[in-house]
C-alpha cells in the first residue's frame, strides 16, 4: 500500500468481496463495510497527505463477537444479546484504532465462548475453510476461519482454556494466547474472569507479535493488569540458541492422540534434539484431572457472570413471561443455548453450599497445584512443548453426542490458563497425512515471557517451513 501500487480502499474492497464469495463458512455475523471503506478512504487521504500513520496502517481486523465495538452490535454469539448495541470499545479494539487498524466486522463464535468446536453459536457454526464439512475449532472459531480463507489479515479472539489456540490447530494459521494480566479485559464479555485472555490469530508470526504489541499494556478500566514493562515484539530475531524443552511424559504415553498426529510430533522432537537442544521428558501427574478441574472452575464462574442476563437487567426479554418468575426462567430458557444452560447448572451445583468444599473448593487446590508444578518445571526448562490438539478437525456433530469426550480435547491447552494464566501460542506445523488437514504444535513459556517465546516460536516455524 505504502508503494502506491493498491489504495487502502482497494484491500477493503477486496476483502469484502472475498467475505461475500465465502459466505458459507458463517465466519463473518456482521461486515461493517460502510464503516471499513470510510476509514480505508480516510486513510487513503492521510497517506496522499503525508500525514503521520499508525503501525497497523491498512490492515484489516476482525474481531471475536465478545469483544464490544462502539455502535456496533455485541451479541457473544447468543440470542440473548442479538439486539445488544456496544455503547463503547474495548480497549484492545480501541488500541487497534489508535492504530489506524481497519475493523471489518464481527467474528462467529461459541455463545459466550463456551466451546471448543465453534458449533455452539446460536448463528450456526463457523466452518472450517479446509472442508466445510467440519468444525473451524472453538470458541474463537470464525477468527480462526477469518484469517485461514484470507478475509482479513488478522483477527483478535478470547482463550479461556484454550479457545485461541484450539481453532488456531484445526484451521492451520498461528495462535498466541498472552499471559493472563498482558492485555485489558475491559469490553471483553466475560466467560470465566479468572481465565480469559484476549489473543491474536494471523497467518505470519510478525503479524501476530505486532498486534500482541498493540492491545497489550496499562489500562485504568482493568484493576487486574499487571505492572509489567511494554512489550516489544515486532522487532525481535529468530531465537536459534540452544533451549531447554519439556515434554510431558503423560503426552507421550497418552491414547487419545491421534497416531499420526503423534509420530509427527515425535519427529519434531528428534529434529530438535538434532539442532542441539535439549529435550527432557518430565512428569505432570495432574494431566488427568486438569480438565475437570478447569470446568469445575470455569462453570462456577459463569455461573455467576450470566447471571445478569435475567429478562430484567439485561439482554433477552421472553414475550411469553406473564409475571416475575416467568420472566426470569422464560427468558434464560428461551435465549441461551443448551450448552450455556448445562454449563450455568454445572456451576451453580459445584458453588452449592451442600457442594462448594467438595468441588470448587477442592478444584481451587488442584490448581494451585498445577500452577506450583508448572513453575517448577520452568525453573530447569525454558519451553513446555506439545500438540495443541489430540488431533484434527472432526466433521461437525461428530462428537456433539459425546460431551465427555467432547471436553477433553482440551487436555492439552487449559494448563497455560490454569497454571497462572501463562503465555502460550500453537503453531500450524502438522499435517495429517491422510485427509491433508492441519494440526498445530504448541509452545507454552513461563509467565510474561512473551518476547522469548515469539523470538523461539520464529525459529520453529521457519524450521517447518
């Protein structure tokens, strides 16, 4: 752009008529065209003027439908906030403005992004651009979809316990979750507080780093921001020094992962010992139960973050109520899905007084635990290295009748939120030899430790280039 040879106006234009002619991966629920070519021409008149331009400069963004955008519809994929209008940004969306990054629309998602297949949007389920017939990976699924059929050049989404990094795997393009207190929740529609994180998806680490660098940083409207120093991501070198990796010996044994996903991975770790790092197999005892511990913790909080979603205070009113506990039990029926509703009962059975030291409070010590061992590890290891998926995309409904099996795919994600929120990205290295479908590696570094695992995360994905 910046050579004269295409306008900014020209790069919206195109990728509005890309979002049109792939309508049928449901990833955009709203294109803001009329509000993306005013600021492309906006710019187009900055640049010809030789005015000062902000580093995301004619790059297009979508944005997860959880995060709010001033004017613009917000409805955390569910029926219960479709008529919901943002009265101001999120301070990520706004650090992108500041910017000058064009926001091109809204991005499918899992209602309130409880999911981990993108199926559970009460506007149908984001597909993967791969082969439509299966799921695009949750919660984040349409930002993973948006950047994989080249709809946008990159895209924000939210991870809970993994929902950046999951449809980062099954859709092929690099995921990068912050550590928890990088990046200002404020405008972010809570799922589990204690858990979520804003993340970036893109198709070339640069990409990724620099916008990472953008949103993250000091804001007033977030009390659980970390007094860190600011980030510098986009200028670093790929990191070839030797590295001191971790595998859990648990991953290797483990049956649910995909054969050949496996042996893929088990090459990848003899070509990095090959390169001269060092790469130790250690134990994580609490692998079985991280993911009951992660939805005993996370149902518990939504539990009590949608509860304000009532018919009174906000969103979905049932037109059916005809008095006050009609209204509240119509309206939370009606306008969440099933899914929100088996995690809302979950949570509000585990937080019971007959139940709370049984499991919430037993599942608070589980994830002491877990965030003590991890740091342990990282006191002799730089990097915790796995699959980011237990395998590739499945066909959508495949696994719908299994719940259980359903959640734990997650097995290998929900420690970096669990373990103190630490940083962790997936990057798009496997390929299944059988139905040619993508599967990620995942890299988790310690807490703030950003810059190391993005300088060491372009050395790997170059390697597998």
């Amino acid at each position: 752009m910046l050579s004269g040879k295409r306008s900014v106006v020209e790069v919206v234009q195109y990728f509005i008529k890309s979002i049109e002619s792939r309508s049928s991966l449901n990833a955009f629920l709203e294109v803001f065209e009329e509000d993306a070519l005013a600021q492309a021409k906006q710019q187009d008149e900055q640049l010809q003027a030789g005015k000062t331009l902000g580093k995301l400069f004619g790059v297009v963004v979508g944005i997860k439908d959880v995060l709010c955008y001033k004017g613009k519809t917000t409805t955390a994929g569910s029926t219960m906030l479709a008529n919901f209008k943002s009265i101001y940004n999120a301070t990520a969306v706004q650090k992108l403005l500041d910017e000058d990054a064009i926001i091109i629309g809204r991005l499918n998602c899992d209602e309130f992004a409880m999911g981990s297949t993108g199926e559970n949007s009460a506007f149908g389920p984001a597909k993967n651009a791969a082969d439509e017939s299966r799921v695009s990976g949750g919660s984040s699924g349409g930002s993973a979809v948006a950047v994989q059929a080249g709809l946008c050049h990159v895209s924000l989404g939210s991870d809970t316990g993994g929902s950046v990094r999951m449809p980062a795997s099954y859709c092929g393009v690099i995921g990068i979750k912050p550590t928890y207190g990088r990046v200002s929740r404020h405008g972010l529609i809570a799922y589990a507080s204690s858990f979520d994180q804003i993340g970036v998806m893109a198709n070339h680490i640069d990409d990724a780093a620099l916008v990472t660098e953008i949103i993250a940083g000091q804001d007033d409207f977030d009390s659980t921001l970390a007094d860190v120093e600011e980030l510098n991501l986009s200028n670093l070198k790929e990191d070839y020094s030797p590295k001191k990796i971790a595998v859990f010996k648990e991953v290797i044994e483990s049956e649910v992962i995909d054969m050949e996903i496996k042996a893929q991975f088990l090459q990848s770790l003899d070509k990095l010992k090959a390169a001269g790092h060092i790469i130790k197999e250690v134990s994580f005892p609490y692998l079985n139960q991280i993911v009951a511990t992660y939805y005993i913790l996370t149902t518990a909080e939504a539990s009590s973050n949608l509860a304000r979603y009532d018919g009174i205070h906000y969103g979905y009113r049932s037109p059916n109520a005809k008095n006050l506990d009609e209204t509240y039990v119509k309206s939370r029926s009606e306008a969440f899905g099933k899914e929100v509703q088996k995690r809302i009962m979950l949570g509000t059975f585990v937080l019971s007084s007959e139940n709370y030291d049984a499991y919430y409070t037993k599942a608070q010590k589980v994830r002491r635990l877990i965030d003590e061992t991890t740091q342990k590890i990282f006191e002799e290891h730089d990097f915790i290295i796995s699959p980011t998926t237990v395998g590739v995309a499945f066909p959508i409904g495949y696994k719908i009748t299994n719940p259980l099996e359903l959640y734990l795919s997650d097995i290998f994600t929900v420690q970096a939120n669990l373990a103190g929120g630490i940083p962790a990205i997936s990057l798009p290295i496997f390929i299944h030899p059988k139905n040619n479908l993508p599967c990620g590696l995942q890299l988790i570094a310690n807490k703030f430790q950003e810059a190391n695992l993005i300088a060491f995360s372009k050395y790997l994905f170059n390697q597998y280039q």
